[in-house]
C-alpha cells in the first residue's frame, strides 16, 4: 500500500503545487477546475491574483475544465 500524499500546509508548497497543477496542463491541454478550486481555497490570495492565475492558464491554452464537461465528452467518444 502506498502512502496518501499529504496536504500542502505552507503556502510555498501550496504554490509548488500550483505549479505541478500547472505543468500537468500544459502536457493534456487541461486541467479540472475541481483540482485547481482545491489548491486556490487553501492559499490566501486575492481575487486579483485568482484572476492572474486563469489569465496565466489562457494565456499558456490550458482549459479549465469541469467534471460535468468531462463526463459530456466521455458520451460523445
């Protein structure tokens, strides 16, 4: 059994994860907005920053994705 990935607690591991998050996308060309939402309530940001951050996500054509848009596109393959 391996063991559970701990829970980023400081906010360089949360922005570490970000990145990860990000890399992740940038090779599928999306990301679940499930994921992203869950990293963005533990870090202590600004809306302005939240902002920034989905600019950075355009900007680099990484879609942010919905479990429900997901599921559609399972039904059309």
């Amino acid at each position: 059994m391996s063991a559970a990935k701990k829970a980023p607690k400081t906010p360089e591991e949360l922005q570490a994860t970000l990145q990860e998050l990000m890399a992740q996308g940038r090779k599928e060309g999306m990301i679940r907005a499930a994921d992203l939402n869950t990293i963005l309530e533990k870090m202590d940001t600004t809306p302005e920053k939240i902002d920034e951050i989905y600019d950075r996500l355009d900007a680099m054509n990484i879609q942010v994705t919905s479990d429900q848009e997901l599921d559609l596109v399972d039904d059309l393959d």
